[in-house]
C-alpha cells in the first residue's frame, strides 16, 4: 500500500523576504543611532544637581533624527512607498521618539519634588503608565509614519487605535525593551550601544502585524532585486 500526498507550496512572507536587506542597508544609520544614544545617556547622567533627570529626554531628542533615518531607509527597501519628505520624516521621529523621553524625564522631575511616599507613589505609577502608553503607539505610529501623507495626528489616532484593538505584538515590544535595556544596565552597560537598533526592528515588526489586521492598508512591496527564492513543496511517501 502506498500513501502519498503533496501539500500546499509554502512562500516566504513578502515582507519577510525584504526585511534582511533592508537591515543591512540600515546597518550605518543604526550603529549612529545607538552610538549617540550611548553618548548620550553617559554625558547626561554627569549633570549637575537635579538635571540629570533630564538624560532620558536628551537621549531620545539626540537618538531621534538617526533613529527615524534607519526606519525610513528600511521602509523604502521594503515598500515602494515614501511620502513624506526627509524634513517631514526625521521631524515625525523627533517629535515620536521625543515623546517617551519627555514623559520619562517628567516623571522623574516630579517624584524627586514630591514631598511625601503617597504622593510619590502616585506620580510614579501614573508616569509609568503614560510611558508605557506613548511607547506602544509610537512603537506602531513610527513605522507608519515613514510611508504615509497624512497629518502626525492621524497617524497617531490610527496607531492608538491598533494598539487598542491588537495589543499583543506592541506589548511584546514593551517587554522586550525593558527587559533590554535593564539586563544592559545591570550586567553589560556598554549594551545599550544596541537598543536603538533592536527597538527599530521590533517596532517594525509590530507595526506591520497589527496596522493591516485593522484596516490600515499594506504599501506596494518593493520589488525583489536579489534572485528570487524557489517555492518550498513538501511531499510525503509512505512505506509499500
């Protein structure tokens, strides 16, 4: 008796396919991206006095620009689609990746002059929250932000609204992020040098599973220039 069957060809994802090459060519603006936020953290955390709660905030304003540049690089490579001017699009990173860094510092400006536990405790739950908030929708809205026209502001609206609806991959990036950059700080700080590249990737990832299954529509994907993988055909024979 013989048993035999083939199944469906298997295809890599689209995106998937692109996405190796699309880091590579990202490799210099990622390695900037990371040096100065290493610069960054390191020069700021020598402030004088109280201003040293400020090194968050100097960290994302500095990592910003390069940070926005390596995104919108691998977006091109991947989607056939780029918008916004480079003045708009680095100007949309600064404003995103500036946005976690102003709460983070605020927060920490507003529990050092809390005069009491409780009230401490309360400023620092609530600056915790709204950290973790504006992280998950700037990790959708940056990526999104390097391939459509629309204003900042709807960009934003869309990206609460796929975190509010497939929180899953944005929360995973969240955790990743923190577990990132505590293990960096605990054990091995020159490893923050990597945190700007690995929220660019997991961002991107994110973005891009969670924008379509709400309705956002896919770019055109950039056309393939290596030569194009075979399809994978899985077949089965049994025993006779």
């Amino acid at each position: 008796m013989t048993v035999s069957y083939e199944a469906a060809p298997r295809r890599i994802d689209p995106i998937l396919l692109r996405l190796p090459a699309a880091l590579w060519s990202a490799l210099p603006r990622l390695v900037v991206a990371g040096a100065l936020f290493m610069l960054a953290l390191v020069a700021s955390s020598g402030l004088p006095g109280g201003f040293a709660v400020l090194a968050p905030l100097i960290a994302a304003v500095l990592t910003a620009v390069p940070t926005g540049w390596a995104m919108a690089r691998i977006s091109t490579d991947v989607f056939d689609a780029q918008v916004a001017s480079p003045a708009v699009r680095y100007g949309r990173a600064l404003l995103l990746i500036g946005g976690p860094g102003a709460t983070v510092s605020l927060t920490a400006c507003a529990a050092m002059i809390t005069p009491t536990m409780p009230a401490f405790s309360f400023v620092s739950i609530v600056g915790v929250v709204l950290t973790g908030v504006a992280v998950l929708v700037v990790s959708v809205a940056l990526p999104l932000s390097t391939v459509r026209s629309e204003a900042l502001s709807s960009i934003l609206v869309a990206a609460f609204y796929a975190v509010a609806r497939r929180p899953i991959p944005p929360v995973a990036v969240l955790v990743a992020l923190g577990a990132a950059t505590w293990a960096s700080t605990t054990w091995a700080p020159s490893a923050l040098v990597l945190i700007p590249a690995v929220a660019v990737v997991l961002s991107f990832a994110a973005a891009w599973t969670v924008l379509p299954a709400v309705g956002v529509r896919l770019p055109e994907l950039a056309p393939v220039t290596s030569r194009a993988l075979p399809t994978i055909t899985h077949t089965t024979r049994g025993l006779r």
